[in-house]
C-alpha cells in the first residue's frame, strides 16, 4: 500500500524520528510566499529542513525540494521514495553536493564516504530503523540512484518572488576536496 504524508504527520514517532534526519513535515496548506514554480498554483509544502529548505508535493506527487540558497528540483518519484531515500540517506543533500554537476558514480562516492561517518551516530541509525519498523517501510533498492534520477529528469522551474530561477540541485564538488570525506572513501 502506497504511504501518504497524512499517515506519517499523524504518526508522533515517526516525525520525531525524522526530525532527528533532518526532515520536519508540517502540514500547511498555505503555498511557500517565498518561492513559486511555474505551472503550479498552489503548491503543497509537505515540511522543511533545518536549513529552512522547503519539501513540496506536487499534483504529479513527484516530491520537490527549494532550498534557502536558491536550489531546486524534484527528488523523489513518490512521497514513499522520497522517505526511503531520507531514510537510506540522511546526508541526501550532501551527496547532491558533492555529485560533480550530477555524476552518479561521484554521488555513490560521496554516499559511501558520508555513510562512513556515520558508524557512530547510534541517533541516526535508531532514528532510521524506527522509521522502518514504524511504517513496514522496503529498502528503496536503489537510494542514490533514485534521487540521481530524479534529480536528473527534474522539469520543475522553481522562481524567486523576484522571478529568478532557482539552479539545479546538483553542485560541482566532489569528496577529494574534502579531506575528511576523501578520507572516509579510502
């Protein structure tokens, strides 16, 4: 059965589980005032991050991110793929960051190199099988290669209130300009 975000926002465990990966869902039905996108009317901001980067689902259920800075793009296929690929990869943004202008082999890298670090991060981990219990939520078999593609087929033209397009997700660096990170890959 597919998930729906009302199930997960009623779900008290659960969104205190995905707080702790960096994913506040918070149902408002009022549209972003700080960022449109073409073609949509009112879109449906589903939560935020940290960082204060809005998640939104779109009438196609393609799930979308803008962040504070000015990036955009679909991430997920679904609202299900989107929360697997949360909790498969709670540092996604990271290996969008360090995808090389979107290199799938340099993302699986940075995805390789991030996951090491978080060996002893026991409050993600938890926070990552509790999600899977909680929900009886698969493996999406394929983390990055679903936000890859995602990612990669993103249409949506996100705008500031003063009409400049957002830039895409995707950043120009890799992990060997990271010292820890390159670390972390050997």
């Amino acid at each position: 059965m597919p998930l729906f975000p009302e199930a997960v926002s009623a779900n008290s465990e659960v969104a205190e589980q995905l707080a702790a990966l960096d994913v506040s869902l918070e149902a408002d039905d009022r549209p972003p005032d700080w960022f449109s996108i073409d073609g949509i009317e009112a879109p449906r901001q589903l939560g935020i991050d940290g960082a204060g980067g809005a998640f939104v689902l779109l009438p196609s259920n393609h799930v979308l991110y803008a962040s504070s800075e000015g990036r955009a793009g679909i991430i997920a296929a679904t609202f299900e793929d989107f929360i697997q690929i949360v909790v498969a990869c709670p540092y996604w943004l990271e290996i969008l960051k360090f995808s090389a202008g979107g290199d799938l082999e340099q993302m699986r890298r940075a995805a390789g190199a991030l996951e090491a670090t978080l060996d002893h991060e026991d409050d993600i981990n938890d926070a990552r099988d509790a999600i899977r219990d909680a929900l009886d939520l698969p493996a999406l078999e394929d983390p990055v290669g679903a936000l890859y593609e995602a990612v990669a087929a993103s249409d949506a033209i996100v705008r500031a209130t003063d009409g400049s397009p957002f830039t895409t997700l995707f950043n120009r660096f890799t992990i060997d300009r990271n010292p820890m990170l390159r670390n972390a890959a050997a």
